[in-house]
C-alpha cells in the first residue's frame, strides 16, 4: 500500500518548519558572529538546538527524496508550501508572535490549494 502524498508532505513539512524553530531557537543562543574559535567551537557545535535543526532538514530532504522520486512533480512541489502552515503555527506557540486574521486566511488558502493539487 503506497503512503498517500499528503501523509508524507506534512511529515515532511513538519520536519522543515521543526528545523526552521530550532535553528531560531539556535541564533538567539549564539554569539555575535565572528571568525573565532570561541565562536565556532562554542556558540554553534555546542549549541543542541542548532544540531536538532541539522538533523530536521536532514530527514526532511532524505523525505523529500522518497516524494518526488515516487510523486509526480507537478503535485510533489506545491505540497512545500504546508511548512508555511507549520510555520504560522510554530511563531504563535513557540515565539508567541501575533497573527492577524488576514495572515490566517492566507494559511487557509494555502491548505485549500494543497488539497486541490493532491487530487
């Protein structure tokens, strides 16, 4: 039984809007940037968040790997656009950032559109 493409487009937008808040998670952590060992070594290897966001994107390209090779292209690539809607969610939960209704409608859209194409 084959794994519907919308199943695997939210896994996968998932993974990359999870990989898109650790990485934030991980830029308020670092240091300015700079060329320095102290930098580098300390304020991004050391950084947890900033290796969840590595692993994230990692399973969310070996994903998307499996969708386009066994997915018409044409349906795979708009399904992208759910990490949007993840997105939106993730900067109210985790950033507790203000979302007009304007910006919802906008996600809503954006959903209408993924079931049309996953069709």
């Amino acid at each position: 039984m084959a794994i519907p493409l919308i199943l695997l487009a939210i896994i996968q937008s998932l993974l990359l809007a999870g990989g898109q808040v650790f990485l934030k998670f991980a830029l308020q952590r670092m240091d300015s940037f700079s060329w320095t060992w102290h930098f580098w070594g300390g304020s991004i290897f050391a950084n947890w968040q900033f290796a969840l966001c590595g692993l994230c994107y990692g399973a969310s390209t070996v994903l998307w790997f499996y969708i386009i090779k066994h997915f018409p292209f044409s349906q795979a690539y708009p399904m992208v656009s759910l990490s949007y809607v993840f997105g939106m969610i993730a900067a109210i939960v985790f950033f507790h950032e203000d979302v007009s209704i304007i910006k919802w409608a906008g996600v809503l859209l954006i959903m209408a559109g993924c079931y049309l194409i996953a069709k």
